[in-house]
C-alpha cells in the first residue's frame, strides 16, 4: 500500500499506521547507522498539544536561516519547511506561538496564501498555508519568512550581568515540550520527526552552538560586525529537541568524542566535573546498543537555564548548579545521555506518553550510574527518587499518579511530575526483577533498536513487550507484571518493591535521633557522608514523607546551620534541602541564604518548590515570596516565572513584574 493511501486512512485517531516511516530516507548521521527498524507498528495518534495534520501533510525538513538581534531580543529571518501532502492535498498547516509572520511564499517568491487561526493559550495558533495540490512522492517548499517576540517562551535573552563572564550577552533556546512552534514555525509534534539545517548570524565576539553537527567551527563572515554557523541534523528529530545558545563560548575536549562548552571562566571548573563524560558514553553503549548521534558535548549554560538538563541531540544543555566541584551530581548527565535512546531515538509520541521518555530514560539513567560508579551509589540514587515518588503520590490527585496521563485541556508541563521519571523507572525494575536482568536487557536494546526514530505510546509499548519479552506462552508472567495496571491506573501496584540501600537507611537511624531531639547536630556524621547521604537526611519527615512542619525546635534549626554551614553549602541539592526544611519552620535566619538561592539561578525544580513553601505560610512566607520575586523573576527564564507566576502573587505581578 502506498504512503499516501496510509496516510489517508489514518485520518480517524488511533489508527494503527506505518506513518513515520513512509516517505523517509534512512536517517543519515556520521556514526555507523543504527539497526533498520521496519517491522514495528507505529500508532499514529492526535497529538492534543499541535495544530497540525499530519496524515494530510507534513514537515519532512526544516531550514533555518536566522539573525540574533541580541538589542532588539529578536531571531528573524527564513524557516525553509519540505513539505510532503497526501495526492490533491492543498493545506499545511503548521505550528506558531506568539511570531511575527511576515510572508509565506514558495522558493521562486511567490507568495501564498495562509491564514493565522485563533490563539489558543496553551497550544498558540495554526498557521494555514494554502498550496498547488499535492503530487504522491513529491515534496514542496514553503519559506516562511518571520521574527521571534522578545518574549518567545523557548528564549531567553540575558544581559551581559546575567552571565558568568559579565561581558556578553547570551541567548538560548528550550523547546520541549511544546515551546519550538515560538522560535520556530512548525509542526510542533513529537510525533512529526523532521531532520533540519541552520545558519545562524550572530555579533563577532559570539558563538553560536546548536544541537547538530557544528559545520563551520570558526564561523563564516556576515555583514558587519556579524558572522555566521551552519549546523545540520541528518536525523529526524522531533522539533523539541531543536535547540540554540549563543553567548561567549569556548570548548574543551574531555575524551574521544566527548567535550564541554561554557563560558571561557566555567570551562576549566566544567572539564574537571565532568572528566568521566566517555565512560557514561561506554556505559550506556555497553548496556543499549551503539550511540547513534556522532558527538556527544555538553553545555553549561548561565544560572538561569530552568532545568537541570535538556537532552538536546549531540549536546545536552545543563544547568551550572550541576558543577558541585565534586562529581557528585554526574547523575544528571547520566540522565541526559540515557535520552539519545529514550526519548531522541524512541519518543513519546505525544506528552500524554511522557514516562516513555522519562521513566524509560530514568531506569536507564541509573543502570548506567551502576556501571560507572556502582550498585551502592545507584541503590541511593534509587531510594532518593523513590522518596520523591511517595511525596508526589501523596500530594497529587490520583488521576495525575497514572502514567499515562489525559492531558486534554491541560499543559503538557501539568504531566511534568516524579510520576513519570519514578513511577516509570520503577515499573521498569519491576519488570527486569522478576525476568532477570539479561532477558530485560535484551528486550530494552531491541525495544529501542526496532523502534528508532519513531513515535511511541503506551499500547506500542504494551504491543511491543508481549511480542518480545513476555510472550503468549506465560500467562503466569503476563499476570504477576500487571502491566495494565503500572500503565493505566493510579497509584503503586502491588507488586511494586522499595528499593533498599544501607547507607540510607543508616542515615535515617541518624535523622530520626536528630529529628526527635535525641542529640545534637554534631552526632551527625555529615562530613562523612556523601551528597545522596545528604539529601536522604534532609529529606527526612518525622511523618514518614510529605511536608511535615514544627518538628524541629529553634535550637535545633540554628544547630543544624550552624554545625552544618549550612549557610556556606555550594551543593544545589543539598541547599535546597536545608531551605526546604528553613521554610516549613519559618526559620527567619535562614531566609539571607535562602534569597541568595532564589536570585542566583532559575532551575524550576528548585525555586518551584520553594516559593510555593514560602506562599503556604502565610503571614510569614507571603511578603518575602513578594519581595524576593520581585527581585528574581527579571533574571529567570518564561519557562521558571510562568510557573511561578501562577504561586505568588496572582496575575497581578505577573503582569507587572517583568
Ligand atoms: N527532558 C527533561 C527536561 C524537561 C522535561 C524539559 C519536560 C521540559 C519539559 C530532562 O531530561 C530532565 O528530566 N531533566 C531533569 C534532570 C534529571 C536528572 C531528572 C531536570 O531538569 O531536573
Ligand atoms: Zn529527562
């Protein structure tokens, strides 16, 4: 059957279709090309969160051809989309949010004629171009000629103060999940994979680096003053993974194949975190199967990047609170190098299947960390996450605790919980536990081999653990993993297993004696313990998990800072642990560190939390949430204020304090 006639009967949802592999060359990278994947089913399913019609037309290719104004805060140029349309079809109809849509025209000029629907607040606008009917296997160019806002959700603009070096500017970009269609106009899916090319022109003294091979280093000479980087992606991404910096870099090389990018004053800090960067990379192709993207780099953005990592192809952007000076958090790059297979190769088709990204990449994330470092540092990092799956169990409504989520109505970021990343991770445990790891292992590097560069939901998932671990012979296995159950409802199945490590449980044993005021600080053996020790012991609630408050007396609290300087910790994590504690108690002496955390970076993660610590107490906590974002909120990214716009202060602020 042909493409197009697939394409065509897909119109109705759900419709088991072949989709993405229609009309796709293999994907191209320079590594040795991964396992063809022909036999898989893909399900094409309506993405809730996109405009567009794929199973009329979609974007196959993107090129860009972008100047960064970094006075005027604007991207604008060209966005060059390869359309292929269903025979007869005479509509594209693409993706954008809050652009300046100059004209659409054809690659002789000619224009064409489109139309901009209603805005919609979550999704933002359909952008209807109107074509010759399509022909099968031919493909159309439409050049959309346009300028981003200065207030694109995906971008950030910093001020020369706002960077490490103080000198330069600095613009990046952070597309997932539905944030591309600001800087981008088009089909903003993750289920649309589209490979893509760049020139970026920047001022002389920047660099711009994107997550694609580099193919001009040194830049090429542009009209004054400015120069230019080209990039291509020779794989089809989906478009949330496109993504931009530019700033005053440099780069060092830490193995074969592997290096950071950051500000010249991070870089040598950056090297020395992160020198273990290529045995993750043999680590994670020794459990999974070859990496498939050429180069894997790092970049360390300016505090106000508001994750911890993006797993952008080819070079993860990750937040500077991960340089803890002591290799504690590699984690997270574990993490993000676990998604050019989870997530980069497979992807969630849409973010209703977000734990397929996360869950997956978490219990990947951890094998790794096992491999490099060992089963007792990844039996901790196991427990930390599965303490906070009990406290998001707890404070979330139980429809939002199954993993696959209805998002209808909703922002993808609403799914944006520990469920996903622990919930998943710990479903995947149970499946390799009972199993064994070998079987498991081999099912996972097959999963992700006959899936790659394709979209996947959970009943692909389901369809493609039957076939190939459990089988129809095992009714037994098939009953004792409950598969539906982890996928479909709410809440921990009864076959789930806390994960036991004994240095945490000997830090509990130690928390619960301070807690219960059963010693002084100084009977805590801190400096012997690790980062994960640290965390676990902050972490501590005298009601098992949750938010517990008034547990500790202000004698207590002030030793604890005191014996722990804490006031003096560097460590991201373990500050936000102590404040976290700080706040609950209204701890006022603590509230110096505390805005001194909240005004020097923007990861949501962290600031999230504490404002919505500080606004649940009151009297005390509201006027220093007021007076402290005020402060905070210039300096963060759209991603972090419009978050936290929704906790302090209402709408009112938010309009006012930008
Ligand atoms: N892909 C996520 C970040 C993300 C998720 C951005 C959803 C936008 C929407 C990334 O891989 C991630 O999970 N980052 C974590 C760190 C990780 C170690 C758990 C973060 O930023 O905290
Ligand atoms: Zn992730």
């Amino acid at each position: 059957m042909s493409c197009a006639r697939l394409a065509a009967m897909a119109s109705t949802l759900a419709i088991v279709v072949a989709l993405s592999g229609c009309g796709g060359s293999a994907p191209k990278s320079d590594m040795p090309p991964l396992p063809a994947s022909a036999s898989a089913p893909v399900t094409y399913e309506r993405d809730l969160h996109s405009w567009a019609q794929p199973q009329v037309a979609r974007v196959k290719h993107v090129d860009l051809d972008l100047v960064a104004d970094f006075v005027a805060k604007t991207l604008s140029g060209t966005a060059t989309l390869d359309v292929t349309g269903q025979p007869g079809a005479t509509e594209v109809v693409l993706d954008v949010r809050n652009l300046e849509i100059r004209s659409v025209a054809d690659t002789g000029g000619d224009a064409l004629p489109f139309l901009l629907g209603a805005d919609d607040p979550i999704r933002g606008q359909a952008l209807t171009v109107t074509v010759p009917a399509f022909a099968a296997d031919t493909v159309q160019k439409i050049v959309v000629t346009y300028s981003t806002r200065p207030d694109a959700a995906a971008l950030q603009w910093l001020t020369p103060a706002q960077t490490a070096g103080g000198r330069q500017p600095f613009l990046f970009s952070q597309g997932q999940a539905i944030l591309t269609r600001t800087w981008v106009p088009t089909q903003d899916s993750p289920g649309i994979r589209q490979t893509w090319s760049a020139r970026i022109t920047v001022p002389e003294a920047l660099t711009a680096v994107m997550s694609a091979e580099m193919l001009t280093p040194d830049g090429e000479d542009a009209d004054e003053a400015t120069h230019s980087y080209r990039f291509r992606m020779t794989n089809p991404v989906p478009p949330y993974l496109i993504a931009l910096a530019v700033g005053d870099l440099a780069f060092a090389p830490v193995g074969e194949g592997v290096g950071v990018w950051t500000e010249p004053g991070r870089l040598e800090a950056a090297r020395t975190e992160f020198s273990e960067m290529r045995q993750l990379v043999d680590a994670a192709e020794a459990l999974y199967g070859p990496y498939g993207w050429g180069r894997y780099d790092l970049l360390i953005l300016p505090p106000s990047f508001p994750f911890g990592g993006m797993e952008n192809p080819r070079l993860t952007f990750a937040t500077p609170t991960v340089i803890a000076g002591d290799k504690s958090l590699v984690s997270l790059v574990a993490h993000e190098l676990a998604h050019s297979w989870s997530g980069n190769l497979v992807t969630n088709a849409t973010w209703a299947d977000f734990w397929l990204n996360e869950g997956f990449t978490t219990y990947f994330e951890n094998r790794i960390m096992e491999a490099v470092y060992g089963r007792d540092r990844a039996l901790m990092l196991q427990v930390l996450g599965w303490g906070e799956l009990q406290d998001e169990l707890a404070a979330l409504p139980a429809l939002d605790t199954r993993l696959h989520l209805d998002l209808e109505g909703r922002d993808p970021d609403d799914g944006l919980t520990s469920i996903a990343y622990e919930k998943g991770a710990a479903f995947l445990r149970t499946i390799e536990r009972r199993v064994g790891r070998e079987r498991f292992d081999a099912w996972m590097k097959g999963y992700f081999e006959r899936n790659a560069f394709r979209p996947m939901n959970a009943a692909g998932f389901l369809v493609d653990i039957r076939a190939h671990l459990i089988g129809a012979d095992d009714p037994a296995l098939e009953r004792e993993l409950q598969l539906d159950t982890w996928v479909y409802q709410p809440g921990l199945p009864s076959n789930a297993v806390a994960p036991v490590s004994g240095a945490l449980t000997a830090v509990d044993t130690a928390a619960e004696a301070f807690f219960a005021d059963r010693g002084p600080a100084s009977a805590i053996p801190w400096s012997g313990w690790s980062t994960q020790e640290r965390q676990q012991f902050l972490a501590w609630r005298p009601d098992g998990r949750g938010t517990g408050r008034d547990w500790l007396s202000n004698p207590q609290l002030a030793d604890l800072e005191s014996t722990l300087n804490l006031r003096a910790e560097g460590n991201a994590e373990v500050l936000f642990g102590w404040l976290q504690i700080a706040v609950a108690h209204r701890y006022q002496p603590a509230v110096p560190t505390l805005e001194r955390f909240l005004t020097s970076q923007g990861r949501r993660k962290f600031v999230l939390p504490l404002f919505t610590s500080l606004w649940a107490e009151g009297d005390w906590g509201r006027p220093l949430a007021t007076r402290i974002y005020a402060r905070a909120r210039p300096g963060y990214h759209p991603v972090t204020t419009g978050s936290v716009d929704d906790v302090v202060g209402g709408p009112g602020l938010a309009a006012s304090g930008s």
